[in-house]
C-alpha cells in the first residue's frame, strides 16, 4: 500500500500547508463513486512520486472546515499544494494521465 496520508481538519495545517515536499490532497467521501473510481490512480501517484511528493486523502464529510475553506462543492477534487499554497487543482474522476501530468508541472 502506498503511503497515504489520512488528514482531518485538525492536522490539515501541519500536514498539508507546513509540509516541505509538495502536497497532492484527494478530498473525497465514501459514498462517492467518481472518488472511489479514482481512489487507484492516487494509491499509484503516491508510490511513484514517493519521497518528492505528499499523497493525503481528506473525507469531507468528517472533515468539513478544509473543504469549505478551499470553496469545494463537489468531489472528487484533487489539490496540488506547493510551499503551503494551492497551486492547481482538478475536479472529477479524471485518468491518471491528467493528475500525472499536474504532479510534474509543480514539482
């Protein structure tokens, strides 16, 4: 299993926003199908990119206060953070390919 980060409201600050390597952040729900169908293709990044960049998943429907802060209405939205920063981000069960290629254009 890949190194993912579980994130709730209370350690987005430290674990996202003060991280030193890049942040790749998969706000999902367990309900959601596009966030489960996309769910593999973030487990993979997070093994390719290990040690470059931070994969971190945040339930929004556990964790509220982030999501809200961010303006995110619907999910799957996957955000790039860089020096604590929202640098890009995508929204849908996009291909790999597509989250892939933000990944390399930040990091």
């Amino acid at each position: 299993m890949a190194d993912l980060t579980v994130v709730t409201d209370a350690t987005f600050e430290a674990e996202v926003l003060k991280s030193e390597l890049p942040v790749l952040v998969d706000f999902w729900a367990v309900w959601c199908g596009p966030c489960r169908a996309v769910a593999p293709a973030v487990e993979e990044l997070a093994k390719e990119y290990q040690g470059k960049l931070k994969v971190c998943k945040v339930d929004v429907d556990n964790n509220r206060a982030a999501a809200q802060a961010l303006g995110i209405n619907s999910i799957p939205t996957l955000y790039l953070f860089k020096g604590g920063i929202a640098v890009d981000k995508v929204i849908g069960a996009v291909p790999k390919s597509m989250l892939k290629q933000m990944v390399e254009k930040n990091l």
